[in-house]
C-alpha cells in the first residue's frame, strides 16, 4: 500500500514538473517570437525618425547655402539607402554649387560628376514639377562641365535636359539664354537666334545682345549682326563688350568691303586700349585689303610686340 502511494506521489510531481516545463517552453515561444516582432518595427520607426531629423537639418542648411554640409550629409545618407529621392537630389544641387564656386578645375569637375550622377538618378525617382526642377539642374551641371572641357562633348546633353525642363513647363529665366549659348557651340545658329531671342524678352543685357549679333554673323545676316552691334556700342558701359562688338563691327565692314568704315572701328578700339592687338591687327588687314603692304606689315610687327603668339599676325608675315 505504501508503494502504492508513493509511485502515485512521483507520478503527480512528475506530471507537475512537466506541466510545468511545457509552460515555460511556451512562454519563451511567446517571448522570442514578440521580440522578432517588436525589434524590426523599432528599428524601422528609428530609422524612420532619424531619417526625418536628417533631411529637415539638410533643409535648413540648404536654406542657409551651406552646400559643403549639405553635399556631405547626403553623401553619408546614401551609403545607407543609395536610392533615396530627397537625397539624391539635395547632393545633385549642392554638388553643382559647389562645383560653380571651385577655383581648382579638377575638384569641380569631379563634384560636376557627382552631381551629374545623383541628378540622373533621382530624374528616375522624382515626378512632376521635381522632376523638371531636376531635368533643369543637369542640363545647367552639363552646361558648365562643358565650360570646363577641352573638348566640348556636353552641349547636346544640356540641349537635352534644359529642352525637358522648359516643356514640363519649369519656369527659370535662364533657360533661353543657356540653350541658346549650347545651340551656338553645336553649330546650330538659327535655333540659337531664337533662344537668345526668346530670351531677350526675359533680361536684356549687352552679353546677351552680343551674343545675338555672332550667331547672326554665323548665318551671314550681316545686316541683323550690325543693328545689335551698333545698339551695344551706345549702351555698354562694359569696355571687353564693347571692344569685341566692335572687333566684330570691323569683321563685317571688312566683308563687306568697306575699308573705311572697319578702319575707323579699329582705331576706335585702340582709344579704349591702347595696346588691344587685335585693332592693330585689324589696321593692318586694312592695309593689305588697299593693297598697302608695307603699311600692313608694319602694323602685324606692332601686334608681336602686344602679343608673340597672335595667329593672324604671325600668318600674315609668314605669307608676306
């Protein structure tokens, strides 16, 4: 009978044991799979919050023009998520500005990279007016690489990209004027004349006017070249615009075989700088057009003196 009881009692404290045993399993189930739950969705609402506190202090520095730590926190935050629209587009912006303010040539060019990079990239994440805010951007980072090239390899890319922008109806005064400058490096005077046209109506300047009058040149409307000139000459208190208009007004009576008249802008030219080679220059093609070659060749021996490497001068002596 004792026996009895006593497997009886080992039997209930075992069944208590293993109730017991089995409860504790059950609860560290709970507990693991709670925490395989709750870790994730706090990780995620952490990065979350930081991400917001990270792009609203880019926001302010952007605000502030602090584009060195703008372009440096966007970078960091692209290390974690290397498609975020925001970022991509906060580094493109700030890169080009940075780039425009760098005297050393190679480190603008490696932040032109980089912003060109971050901007096609965040093109392909952006819609809408950000999307054409970013369309511009590039065709102005791709306008200034171009700039900074010896081989001018970028003005269709900035054709392109300013091209898009002004058709998803982005606003920016400086669109005409910066498609007509790459049109003109492309050779492509007549859309030129109409940027540049186009963009007279939004800011006038003597820049701009001369610019209007060279492709005019281009296309050999030498009538329209000169209307711009002649407006330049009497409106320009910049004396590198004024002497390039007339350079170019000499260019035109040259060609138009009015020696008189070029040889007049020439020495016109020289009463704002005396020592300006290319008015030198200029006299003496005059000479040589009269068939006063002596006269000439004394004028291209003058330019050597301002200039040793003037290409005209040294042309016309050898050939002479």
């Amino acid at each position: 009978m004792e026996r009895k009881q006593k497997s009886t009692t080992q039997q209930n404290v075992y069944r208590r044991k293993s109730k017991f045993l089995r409860r504790l399993v059950v609860c560290l189930i709970v507990l693991v799979v709670s925490a395989l739950i709750t870790i994730p969705v706090l990780y995620f609402l952490n990065l979350k919050k930081e991400a917001a506190v990270s792009m609203n202090q880019i926001s302010s520095l952007w605000q502030e023009g602090n584009y060195q730590e703008v372009y440096d926190l966007t970078r960091g935050l692209l290390l974690e998520k290397p498609f975020h629209a925001m970022s991509l587009a906060f580094n493109g912006y700030s890169g080009f500005y940075l780039a425009v303010s760098e005297t050393d040539t190679a480190m603008a060019q490696s932040y032109l990279d980089t912003s060109i990079n971050s901007l096609r990239l965040a093109a392909l994440k952006t819609r809408g007016n950000a999307r054409a805010q970013v369309h511009y951007m590039l065709g102005k980072a791709y306008f200034y690489k171009n700039t900074l090239s010896d081989y001018h390899y970028y003005s269709d890319l900035a054709v392109k990209y300013l091209a898009l922008a002004k058709n998803e109806n982005y606003e920016a005064d400086d669109i005409p004027e910066l498609l007509g400058l790459s049109y003109a490096t492309l050779g492509l005077t007549e859309k030129s004349i109409a940027a540049f046209t186009e963009a007279l109506l939004v800011r006038e300047s003597d820049v701009l006017l001369l610019s209007i009058a060279e492709q005019y040149y281009k296309n050999s409307q030498l009538s329209a070249a000169k209307a711009y000139l002649h407006r330049i000459s009497t409106s320009t208190g910049d004396d590198t615009v004024r002497l390039k208009s007339k350079s170019l007004l000499g260019q035109i009576y040259l060609d138009e075989e009015n020696y008189d008249e070029a040889e007049q802008e020439y020495r016109s030219m020289l009463e704002i700088n005396p020592n300006y080679a290319d008015a030198v220059y200029g006299i003496g093609v005059v000479y040589e057009k009269r068939g006063e070659l002596v006269k000439a060749r004394s004028e291209w021996r003058k330019v050597l003196k301002l200039d040793v490497n003037h290409q005209g001068a040294l042309m016309r002596l050898a050939e002479y």
